[in-house]
C-alpha cells in the first residue's frame, strides 16, 4: 500500500453535528478516522477480540479505589482502529467508566518519561518534528492542568491556579520522546485581557486547522456542573472541520452545592445534547484527578490511536 502524504493519510469521516452549515474540507485527526469504524450497542461485534484494559490504580493519596461510577447514557460503544464490527463485546474489553473498546492497536500505555519542551504564542512556532500529539482543551478551570499532571505524574509539570486563563500559549510536553500533549488556553476565561480573549478564535483555530501531527482531541468537559453552552458549541465546531476528539469528563468526584445534579446526571444530560447532535457519538471517558479515576483508560485509549497512527506513517509500498 502507497503511503500518501499526512494530510491525506488523516482524511477520514469525523463525527459530524447535524448543522445546517457545510463542513470545510480540511483533513481529520486519527480518532476522527476510528469514528469511521461506526459505532454499536453492546450486543454488536468486535474481531479480533482485544485483551482486556488494565486494572485502576489505586489513587495518589494511596486511598483504595471504588469502583467507577456507573452511568446510562448512549449505550454506543466507539471501535478504535482495526476493530470490526459483528461479534458481542464483552463488558472487559470496554474501558471502565467510558464507551471506548479496546482494540488491537492498544500497547504499552505507561508514562516513563515526560519534558516540557517549549511554548508558542502562534501554531506556526510549535515543534516541526513528525511525533504525533494529543491536545488537551477545553473551558478555563475546567481541570486541564491538573490532567495533564496527573498523565505525566507531575504535580507543576502544567500551571495550575484558581485563576482561570493562566494559559495564554501553546505548550508542548514530549512523553517518552516519542508523542506529544499539548496544553492549549482555555476557552471562556475572563482573567486575560480583551485583546487576548478576541485572539482565542484565531490563535487557537489556527492550531487545528493547521497541525499535520494532530492524532486527537481531548476535549475536556466538567462533570461536577450542567453543560455549558460553550463546551456545546466547541464540539460543534470541531465536529464541522473534522476534527475528531474525545470527550474527558472532569471532576467526577464532585457535586457543587447550587449548581444542580451529580456528575452521573450531568454526563447523562450531556451525552443526551450531544447524541442529538452527532450520528455517531465519539470516545468518552469519566476522570478525577484527586482519586485517579480514567487515568489508565485514557492513556491506553491513546496508545491505540498513537500505535495506529505509528503503523500507518511506517508503512511501505
């Protein structure tokens, strides 16, 4: 098989909201192309069957773990690449607390190594290198940073703060020397200036619309509150240039007096929204950064759209 240059390598099918505005012809990220495997109840098939997802860690105060919250949502499970549909999924081979199955391009999802390596105030400054990334976005105090530190178990690798908008570059971090994750600004902060907050659209846009290396999409959704308008119109954004993202669900350890319903209910709601909006529902996955919920699960969600995109980009005609 020829092997096309990355941006044709990454056009796919993305998970499209059903909006009345044309989707813009730019290349999709490698979950955008697993999105293309379809999507299925728990009674459709998957061949050749994947090992199961490893076990939760206990969390970083040493507390032991709970089981993961239950949820009922969209019963839709996402198939990463190389998963076929026809045959019963059994419940291991689906990473706790989410709707992602475990394929056969899943490896070695550990964290040996973790650098930061520089911040760019414009996309065309970031790295030139050919390693795939995973940028992580979404609304300010949203939990971005604390993610990104608990991924790579750095507790100051990303700027934490009860300000929200402290993020105003691009900032890449290389795990393993081999991939990238990409703390991008937080969309909706009000600490930064005005000037800076009419700059998101372009500054940040730019970067998807422009990044060859992009493999996936965390887009980063809190759980503790209802949805958020704007968490809404971000995935509609993405999903209109083909841009393929997994859904994070933040602070799942949490309930905020005032501000209504449970995580579970919230997610419920959430994903209720969006399955009306999506054909296809994309990969979504319950964290907490406090008692170490999904960590596990989201990094070997990664290692298979990484692998893959490793498989593809070595193959030889």
């Amino acid at each position: 098989m020829l092997l096309l240059p990355r941006p044709s390598l990454l056009r796919a099918l993305a998970p499209r909201p059903l909006s009345p505005r044309a989707s813009l012809p730019v290349r999709c990220t490698l979950s955008a192309r697993a999105a293309a495997a379809g999507t299925a109840s728990a009674g459709d098939a998957v061949s050749p069957p994947p090992p199961p997802p490893p076990k939760q860690r206990d969390g970083p105060k040493g507390g032991r773990k709970s089981a993961p919250p239950r949820v009922s949502v969209n019963s839709a499970l996402f198939f990463p690449p190389g998963v076929e549909r026809g045959a019963a999924v059994a419940a291991e081979m689906v990473i706790p607390a989410s709707n992602i199955v475990v394929g056969p391009y899943a490896g070695d999802a550990r964290v040996k190594e973790a650098e930061f390596v520089k911040s760019s105030a414009r996309a065309r400054d970031c790295p030139k290198d050919d390693r795939p990334e995973f940028a992580v976005l979404g609304r300010s105090n949203v939990g971005k940073s604390s993610l990104i530190n608990a991924l790579i178990r750095r507790k100051e690798a990303a700027l934490t703060s009860k300000k929200p908008g402290k993020t105003q570059t691009i900032n890449h971090f290389l795990v393993n020397k081999s991939w990238y994750l990409v703390d991008l600004p937080g969309y909706g902060f009000a600490a930064a200036s005005q000037s800076a907050r009419m700059d998101w659209s372009s500054f940040t846009k730019g970067y998807f619309l422009n990044r060859d290396t992009l493999a996936g999409v965390l887009l980063l959704v809190d759980a503790s509150i209802p949805p958020q308008k704007i968490d809404l119109d971000c995935a509609n954004w993405l999903g209109r240039n083909n841009i393929g993202l997994t859904f994070v669900f933040t602070k799942c350890d949490k309930s905020k007096k005032g501000k209504g319903g449970r995580p579970e209910e919230n997610i419920k709601e959430f994903q209720e929204t969006i399955s009306s909006l999506y054909p296809e529902p994309p990969p979504w996955i319950m964290t907490s950064s406090v008692t170490g919920l999904g960590r596990d699960g989201l990094l070997l969600h990664m290692s298979q759209l990484r692998n893959y995109w490793d498989n593809e980009s070595t193959m030889t005609p």
